[in-house]
C-alpha cells in the first residue's frame, strides 16, 4: 500500500484549508475580498481592480492628503487655530508667495532675457524708479502705519488687493514703462503688509507660546511657501513668459484677501496701545510712558538700548542679504556663459545656501534662551564678517555660497533675538509699535545693501571687500550702542 509523499510545507496545508472555508462560507452574490494595501487609509479603500496606473495614483492622492493634514496639524499647533494665529500664517505665507512668484516675473524680464550689460542698466533703473521713492517713503509708511487704531485687518486685506491690481498691470503691461510704477506700487503695499503683520502678531498669540516662537514659526512657513511657489512660478514662466508668473502673482494676492478677513476681529482693537520712538534711553527728566506733545492719543515709549542695539545689528545683516541677492545674480550673468537656464541653475545653489541657513537659524533661536543678547549679537555679526573676508580673498560661487548660509543663518538668529528682547524689554502694549517700527527699518537697509549689489562692477573681490566694511562699520556701531555710545553724532536734548 503506497503512502502520499509528506507536504514540504506542513503550514501551507492550513492555509489552504483556511483559504476554503473562506470560500465556503462567503455568498455566491458577494464580490471577492479586495487586498489591502501598504498604507491605505479608511477613508480610501484603494483600487476595486489593482494596477500600476491605479496604484500610483491612489498613493499620489492619499500621501497628498496626509501631506495636507500634516500641514494643517502644524499650523493650527499650541491652539493657533483658536486665538487667530493660523489664519495670519496662512495670509503671511500668501504674501510670501506673491513676493516670490514677483521676483520670478520681473527677474525674467528685467534681467535674464536681456544681455549683462543691458540687465545691469535695467535693473539700476528699475532700483531708481521703484526703490528710491521707496527709501524716501518709508520713513513715513511705519509711523502711519502705527498710528491706525482700527482697522488693521482690513488694511492687510486692502494692501493684497492693490497687489493683486497692479500685479494684473504689470501683466497686461510687462514690455511698457508701466512696470516701474506697478512695481513701486507692489514694493510698497507689500512692504506695508509686513509692517502689519509684526503690529499684529502680538495679538494673535496662542497661551503659552512666546512671540520668539510665534515669529520664528511664521518665518518657516513663509519660507515653505516661497519656495513652492517660487519653483511653481518658474515654470509657469518657462511655459507662458514673465506675464504668466504675474498673472499667478495676481491670483495669489486675491485669494490672499479671503485669508486675511478671516483673522479674528479682536485685532481691530488696539485699546492701551503705546507708540514706541527710536530712542535708547530716556532725556533728562523725561520717564517711559510719557506723552511728549500735547493731545498725543497714545502714550510714546522710548526703545531700551537693548532694544536698539538689536536693530543695528540687524540692520547690518539685512544690509548683506540685500547685497548678495543682486549681486550674485549679476556675477553669475557677467561671468558664466551658457544659457539662461544654466545660470539660473548656479544661483539657485547660493539661493538653496540661503533657504537652508534661514531654517537653520530660525530653529537655533526658537530653542536657546537670550539671557546675553548682546554677545550673540556681535558673535553672528563676525561669523558673517569672517565669510564675507574669506569670500573677498577666495572669490567664487562656492564662497559665495557660504557667505548665504551663514548670511541667511545669522539673519535669521538675530532676528529672533531682536523678537526676544523687545518681547523682554518693552511693556505688552508696545510691541505691536515696536515690530511695525522695526520691520521698516529692516526693510530700508535690505533695500541698501541691494543698491550696493547693482551699482558694484560684478567682480567677485570688490562687492564681497566692500561689504565686509559695511560690516565692519556696523559690528562697530553695534558694539557701541551697547555701551551707551554711538559713531553717530548725539541729538541734543
């Protein structure tokens, strides 16, 4: 009597007997079970019939929207979604955007379908029209700004607006001379919106969050944003032209209206609200608080020198951020030959340096407590010192590369810092005024160190030799502040 050879694979018999009952038990008009597959959510079952097409499209959709959700989950973290501040990060992250998809639009226009010496005129002009009138106007933009006691969010709204119209302008008119007073336009309402935004952070803020993180937190997901729409933008330009990037620009400011009405009504109520003044220690006979002229509806707080040691040590870094980003752009265009795209290419390794070290910084100073501000102050004012020295003696891309990481890193840091002291130093219902004071100033030495950057010649030595003495003039001006002196000659009381 013969005997069936023994199963090689004594659990398959098991599996098989399961796999019939399975069979057995299940209705002649119920469909078979569908597989389940790796990271399929409940909400998807996934394909009824599996196929590769099917498959990468269902995880296409599904990592999407665990992406979405992700995203959502951080910026309504720490209860930001209930005290406002995820609304104003989803309209900062909007203005960031239409800054980004901006400079795509004008850079093609203005400078890469144009020869080097053609762009550098264009741009020099483009400087003169827009950004001249700027730094005479925006003097007067922060204190006007700071003196509006109602209405803050619907002024964020109304500055997105006039970009998004004159965004359709410079769309409609790229090739004309109304690009310059567009641009001017768009410079300046978009600088207003930042202006607004620092006034208006300090009543948005979550319980038990500080404005340090607040701040460092917007200025991520800004930089998030500019960098998706930034390469959106450039390829809406590669297909469409410049008038493509600026009709996006156009869309995001409108759609940035929508997120600026939803902030919370509660900022519109500015009640005890003081006006700061940029002065760092009181006159004689003269207490914080007071009211210096007659009939003054707000009382005028004078800055700590804490406070304004910060700004210049902020405005010396701004002061370089401006200068490498013309700069750079105008070194590579005079020194590299190839195509457009090629020298997009190399920029975007100093732009990506940059990008990194503004993340960078702005989670070195979310994490460290500022009990000396004034060491970090001069410790990040000569780190970037040293790489502007270095880039001076060893020009080329890659140094120019570093001086934007650490650039973009001590950037980030000091801003942080300068949030920390004012949160630290000034009474609550000053802060709004001091960040919309602030955040001009900083806007007005970036504008300085980009003029150097275009009227420089396009050598690496001598842009990096001349800012290194513009850093070394304010790590010096810093220094002394701190002191309680200054190179500037004293105003007499």
């Amino acid at each position: 009597m013969s005997h069936p050879d023994p199963d090689p694979d004594p659990g398959r018999a098991g599996w098989s007997a399961g796999r019939r009952r399975e069979r057995d038990t299940r209705r002649p008009d119920e469909p078979p079970p569908t597989r389940r597959l790796t990271g399929q959510d409940d909400d998807d079952p996934g394909p009824r019939k599996i196929t590769v097409t099917r498959v990468a499209a269902w995880r296409t959709r599904n990592l999407t929207r665990a992406g979405v959700r992700a995203f959502h989950r951080a910026a309504s973290a720490d209860g930001a979604d209930r005290s406002g501040l995820t609304a104003l990060t989803y309209a900062w992250m909007a203005n960031y955007a239409s800054d980004a998809t901006l400079a795509v639009a004008l850079a093609n226009t203005l400078f890469f379908s144009a020869a080097s010496a053609e762009s550098k005129d264009k741009v020099a002009l483009y400087l003169l029209i827009t950004v001249a009138p700027f730094a005479l106007v925006a003097p007067v933009i922060g204190p006007l700004l700071d003196r509006i006691q109602r209405g803050r969010r619907v002024a964020l709204a109304v500055s997105t607006a006039g970009q998004g119209a004159l965004a359709v302008v410079l769309a409609l008119f790229m090739d004309t001379w109304a690009l310059y007073p567009a641009a001017l336009g768009i410079l300046v309402l978009s600088k207003s919106f930042g202006v607004l935004k620092a006034a208006v952070t300090p009543r948005v803020l979550p319980p038990g969050i500080t404005l340090v993180t607040t701040n460092s937190r917007l200025t991520v997901f800004g930089l998030v944003a500019s960098g998706v729409f930034g390469a959106l933008a450039a390829g809406v330009s590669y297909l469409f032209g410049s008038p493509g990037a600026a009709w996006l620009t156009a869309g995001i400011c409108f759609a940035a209206v929508w997120l600026c009405l939803r902030i919370p009504r509660r900022v519109e109520v500015t009640e005890g609200e003081m006006e700061t003044v940029l002065i760092p220690r009181p006159r004689s006979g003269a207490e914080p608080g007071h009211r210096d002229r007659p009939g003054a509806s707000r009382r005028r707080v004078r800055m700590g020198p804490q406070v304004v040691t910060a700004l210049w040590a902020n405005g010396t870094i701004r002061a370089l951020t401006g200068f490498l980003t013309l700069f750079a752009a105008f070194v590579v265009k005079a020194q590299t030959e190839g195509t457009p795209g090629r020298q997009l290419l190399l920029l975007g390794v100093v732009g990506a340096a940059a990008g990194a070290g503004g993340f960078l910084g702005n989670a070195l100073g979310a994490r460290r407590r500022f009990d000396r501000p004034d060491l970090l102050l001069v410790t990040a004012l000569c780190a970037a010192l040293t790489s502007t020295v270095v880039a001076a003696v060893l020009g080329g891309l890659a140094t120019a590369a570093v001086v934007g990481l650490v650039g973009a890193t001590a950037s980030a840091l000091l801003k942080v810092c300068l949030d920390a002291v004012v949160q630290r130093d000034l009474p609550e219902a000053a802060r709004a005024s001091a960040f919309g004071r602030s955040e001009t100033i900083l806007q007005l030495t970036w504008v300085f160190g980009g003029t150097l950057g275009v009227l420089l010649p396009p050598t690496w030595w001598i842009g990096f030799t001349v800012i290194s003495g513009v850093l070394v003039i304010g790590t010096v001006q810093t220094v002394l502040t701190s002191r309680g002196r200054s190179l500037l000659p004293r105003r007499s009381a």
